[in-house]
C-alpha cells in the first residue's frame, strides 16, 4: 500500500484505457428511465435489481415511489435483490427484514432476500485476501444484475457506491460480511478497516461481478448524501452535500469514479464533509484497488445526456448545484 492509492489522483495524471458514464442532472423517475436505456443493452433473462432498501424510516434511500415507476415503466418482471445485516438490527433476520420492507414501502415487486436459503461461494480471481466469497444462494437464479446504488457517504467504507452496493450488499448476512469485516479470531465485529476492509470489499465485488460477466450495469444516485450510509436510518447525520445528478455505466470502476469526481470538483464549501468522511476511512483505495484488479478503467468519457451528449467533465457537471434541499 503506497499512500498514492489513499489519495485523490486528478483526472490528469491518470492512465489507460476510458469508459463511458452517462450523466443526467434530472433526480426523477424520468431521469432514472432516460439513464438506464442508455446501459441495459447487456441486461436479459432473469434480471436483479441490487439497491439498499434501507433500515426503517431511513430518509435518504432512492424513494421506492420513483423505483416503482422505474420498474414499471422499463423492467416490470425485474426483482429486487437484498441480503439480510451482519449486525442485529431491522435487518438482522429474514422475517425482521420481511417487516422492514413493508415499513419502507417496498411492496410493490417481487423482493429476494437472496441469503434466505442459505449460502453458496462464487470463485474469487486474483484476490490477496480471498479465493472465495460467500454470497446469497438464490444469485444463481438470475442472469443479470442492475445496482441501482444510492451513492452516499458511509462510516467504514468512506463512500457507498457501486462497489460497496455489490460488495457488502450481496455478501450473505453471516459468513459473507464476517469474512469481509471480521478478524479471525477477533470479539471486535469490525476489526478489519480502512486500507484492507476496502480491498476486501472489491474482492467480494468482483466475485458477483465475473459470475454475471458483461450483464451488469451500474446507476449511481447523487442525491440525498449523508456521510453516512443508509444502514444508520434515522440516525444519519444531516445532509450537507449538494445533489449533483446521476450517473451510468458498464464500467463499475468508471462510475464509482465518477460520482468521486463530482464530490472532489465541488467547492471547498459543499464538499468538505464528504471528502473528509472518503479521506479519513481510506475511502479512495476502494477505486485503486479496483483498478488493480482489473475490474474496469479511472478514466472515462463523461456522456451529459441532457444536452445532446456532449462530453463534459465533472467540474461542469456540478457547475451551478445549489445548496442541499431535501427532494
């Protein structure tokens, strides 16, 4: 670990090959249309939909109203896949889980609580900490994976993207997110952090990821973004950044990238509190580790999808976002 993979790399001075992330400004359900029929073209057969649903009450989760209409409108036979928590809570336990869902509002599709059933391991490539990862059983069932990924700050990871969204979030509720978050032998449930929890993390991504190959696409929703994840429910601290938009992508390494990017080209004033959060919890080595890996590129074409697809960058992305307003 060099203390360049734990700092912020300007587009600039970044190597290799690029993707393409599509940009909207529109934090809607129609945005969430616009943007996705711009990287389902790999999407087919049995189609997951990996999103956080939230502990009871959470405020800052993707509102179920406008997922919804999302689903209706553009995948109606889509399910909504969850893991059940690796700390006792309102998630703790497939029935608490069960209660949790009806409380927030996620009534209206089939939803998978994929460790249910139990628990499968899916063939880690090219890992250091890990061969193999436990994740839900029921992954088997589909043939392609949708993140729609609520992009926000989060205590351990820095930042909850896409990466965290799969990594954590499809890891079964037991042994997947012991393995992740645990040291042998350890009383402490969260011994591992910072450089290593981060690596740990990809490692667990990209087991899901090479198991569903090109049929994944990623959505990043910069809205609402405490610096803490939706996991804190209720008791996430105040929302200070500014909603900046969303983002799409085949690449999950772009998109993570991305929406970092958006954070970091705010000014001084909006971004403090969130760059503090990704710096302090060694946030950034999630995004060099991926690259590492393998998992996709840092460098992109950014699509602003609003003005006839003209390549931006993040600066003008969030030129002109205004001071955070609950929507």
């Amino acid at each position: 670990m060099t203390e360049k993979n734990n700092s912020y790399i300007p587009f600039e001075e970044r190597t290799g090959s690029e993707s393409i992330v599509y940009f909207t400004r529109d934090l809607s359900p129609e945005g969430l249309k616009k943007i996705y029929r711009r990287v389902n073209g790999n999407l087919n057969g049995k189609i997951a939909v990996k999103l956080h649903t939230g502990e009871q009450y959470g405020p800052n989760i993707i509102p179920p109203v406008w997922v919804k209409e999302f689903l209706e409108s553009e995948i109606p036979d889509a399910t909504i896949v969850e893991t059940n928590t690796y700390y006792e809570g309102d998630r703790y336990t497939t029935a608490l889980h069960r209660k949790t869902l009806e409380v927030n509002g996620w009534t209206f599709c089939p939803v998978d609580i994929m460790d249910e059933d139990g628990t499968e391991m899916y063939p880690v490539k090219g890992g250091k900490w890990f061969t193999e990862m436990s994740v839900g059983d029921h992954m088997k069932n589909y043939d392609s994976l949708l993140a729609l990924t609520h992009f926000k700050g989060h205590v351990q990871g820095g930042f909850g993207g896409s990466n965290k969204n799969i990594g954590i979030g499809c890891a079964d509720g037991r042994i997947g997110k012991g393995m992740i978050h645990t040291r042998k032998g350890s009383d402490d449930l969260w011994s591992i952090r910072e450089d290593e929890l981060m690596e740990r993390i990809s490692e667990s991504t990209k087991a899901t990821i090479d198991h569903f190959g090109p049929q994944v696409s990623y959505i990043n929703v910069l809205r609402n973004m405490s610096v803490s994840c939706d996991c804190e429910g209720t008791a996430a601290e105040p929302v200070v950044t500014p909603n900046v938009g969303i983002l799409a992508s085949l690449d999950i390494l772009s998109a993570d990238q991305a929406s970092v990017d958006m954070i970091y080209a705010m000014c001084e004033e909006d971004h403090k509190a969130m760059v503090e959060r990704i710096e302090t919890r060694h946030g950034l080595r999630q995004l060099s580790y991926m690259k590492e890996l393998g998992m996709g590129n840092d460098r992109y074409k950014l699509i602003d999808i609003d003005h006839d697809d003209a390549v931006i960058d993040a600066k003008k992305a969030v030129e002109g976002v205004k001071p955070f307003k609950l929507i």
